[in-house]
C-alpha cells in the first residue's frame, strides 16, 4: 500500500509537469553474491519536472536465478543534461525499490514469497529522433540489504507520448481541464501465473466498473476469477484507486492501482483443516486503455496479488470496455 500511495502521489505532482517518455528496454543482468548471469526486461514511464530534472516510474524485472525469481517497481528522481544539439540525454536516478521474490524454505523447499524494500540506482543514454521514438542504453544497480545486489545493463525503444518541436527532450506543458473517466465497465480475459518456482498457469476472467472520481483520480470494483490451477482456486471482489493519465489527445490513458482483494478461495489442498477460507489480500495494477470510438476502447491490466500465505500471482489481462 506505501508504493501504491507514492505511485499515486507521483502522477498527481506530474500532473501538469512536462515531457512524457515510454521505454520498453531488455538485456542482461548479474547476481554479484553468486557471480551468475540471468535475463532483464524494463518498462519505464518517464516524466520531465524541469530542463534537467525527471522523475520515473519503473516495473524490472530481474530475472530467474537458481532459488530466486526477483522484479519489482521503483520511483526514480533523475538529474539530467543534453548534448550533440540536444539530440543526446545523459541521467543519473536514484530511487527505492519494492522487490517481490519468489524463493523456497531451506526445510522442505516449498515456495515462498518474499518481499522488501531496497535501493535503485541507474545511468540512461537517451538519443532523440527526429520522429517520437527513441533509443536508450542504462545500467541499474540494485541493492537489497540482508540480500543478493544485482547489476543490470538493457537497451530499447522509447515513445514521446506528446511531440516535441525538435528531436529533444519536450518542454511542452499539458493541463487537463475535465476527468480522465466518466463511467467505463470492461469484460476482460487473460491468463493467471501462479507465482511458484514451479510456475503453473491458467485461464482468467474478470469484469470491471471503472468511474472516475477527479483529474487524476479512478475508481474501481471488479469480480476477478483466476482460474482452475493445481495450486489454488480463486475468484473474488476487488476494489482499487488508481493514478491515471491521458495522452495523444486523450484516445490513449496510462493508469497505476492499488487496493484490496477479498477472495473465497478453494484449495485442492487441506489447508488448516479447511478447504475453503475467505481471504483479504493486495493488489496492484498497472493498466492501459486505447479509445477506438467516443463510446469503446480496449484495455489492458496487469495486476499482482499479493498474499500473506505465499500464493501471489500475476493476473495478466485484455478486454473490451464501454464507455457512458
């Protein structure tokens, strides 16, 4: 719930603040307690606060070492400066980092979910096009204390979501003027990722109310069902606030969430003597939505349950929404 506030409390001081970049960035990164390599994927929301100081929002992804499937999200404040005409950026952010791990207990190797808080620091080369796209190279160190630092080099594409009139970082400014959402109810499916070292997935269904409450300010309940697993057998009511934010005149809207889960869930396992408990759990969504017709848009959600019984999971979702 912390991050989930600092999240919201981001987007509200970005509210009218100026560029606006998207990164999709993969590569590699290194565990430096057992010196072995691992895969790294990236996706950044980057918000200009002046000429030479950003802010971001991240989700990273550090790969699968032995005994250890890591990411997490991470709020960066960055300094920046320009060179080669303004067409090449150099930064330095630095950040906390909320980590969901998925390890085992050294007695019996069952899974478990564990979670903290750490420290991210990162270096960006950004090169500016003459078109919105972008390319950037970075580092990210990662540091956890009581636990393994990694070390982290990726490189992708970026998007301006508002252009510039140069090939530079944008000083455009944007205000809005009315909600981002009115009413909006969305039929989704998708596919539930059980968070185990021993990954299982099934099919997911969910429907959602969404109305929004200020500029910046969603609402949501939803009923979510996440399938038919080996593991668990889950569905219930959720209800959640979201940051959110319009672009390329208001057809595309960016959005983070968070809020709570209460879940009747079915084990297939006895646990506690019963096989059916009612649970309050987290959950936390990021979410976009295109605008194909003043009246429809598609949508996309990505959400992590997060339990007190190490049985997170991701719930990863697409569907149709009609707007009033």
């Amino acid at each position: 719930m912390r991050l989930t506030l600092l999240l919201i409390a981001f987007v509200f001081a970005a509210s009218t603040a100026q560029a606006q970049e998207f990164f999709l960035l993969g590569g590699a990164i290194e565990n430096n307690a057992a010196r072995n390599f691992s895969y790294s994927w990236q996706l950044e929301y980057r918000q200009a606060l002046g000429e030479h100081i950003a802010a971001s929002i991240s989700y990273l992804n550090e790969g699968h070492f032995i005994n250890h499937h890591r990411d997490g999200n991470t709020i960066q404040l960055w300094a920046q400066t320009t060179m080669l005409d303004q067409r090449l950026s150099l930064a330095a952010g630095v950040g906390p980092y909320y980590f969901f791990d998925t390890t085992s207990k050294a007695s019996d190797g069952s899974s478990i979910n564990d979670r903290g808080w750490g420290g991210a620091l990162s270096l960006s080369a950004t090169l500016y096009t003459e078109s919105r796209w972008l390319f950037q190279l970075r580092a990210n160190w990662v540091g956890i204390d009581g636990k393994f630092d990694t070390l982290s080099t990726v490189a992708g594409i970026g998007y301006q979501l508002e252009q510039p009139s140069a090939p530079k970082p944008s000083d455009k400014e944007i205000h809005q003027k009315d909600k981002t959402t009115a009413n909006e109810v969305t039929v989704f499916l998708g596919q539930t990722i059980t968070n185990t070292l021993d990954t299982s997935q099934d099919i997911a269904t969910s429907i959602e109310y969404r109305r929004g409450l200020a500029r910046h300010l969603d609402w949501t309940v939803a009923w979510l069902y996440e399938g038919d697993e080996h593991l668990i057998r889950r569905n219930g009511v959720t209800t959640q606030l979201w940051a959110v934010r319009p672009f390329l005149d208001d057809r595309l809207v960016l959005g983070v969430g968070g809020g709570g889960y209460f879940a009747i869930e079915q084990y297939h396992e006895l646990i506690n003597g019963k096989t059916r408990n009612r649970v309050l759990s987290g959950i936390f969504t990021l979410t976009g939505s295109y605008r194909l017709h003043p009246q429809w848009a598609i949508r996309t959600s990505w959400n992590r349950i997060i339990t007190k019984y190490n049985m997170d999971t991701d719930v990863i979702l697409g569907g149709l929404g009609y707007l009033f």
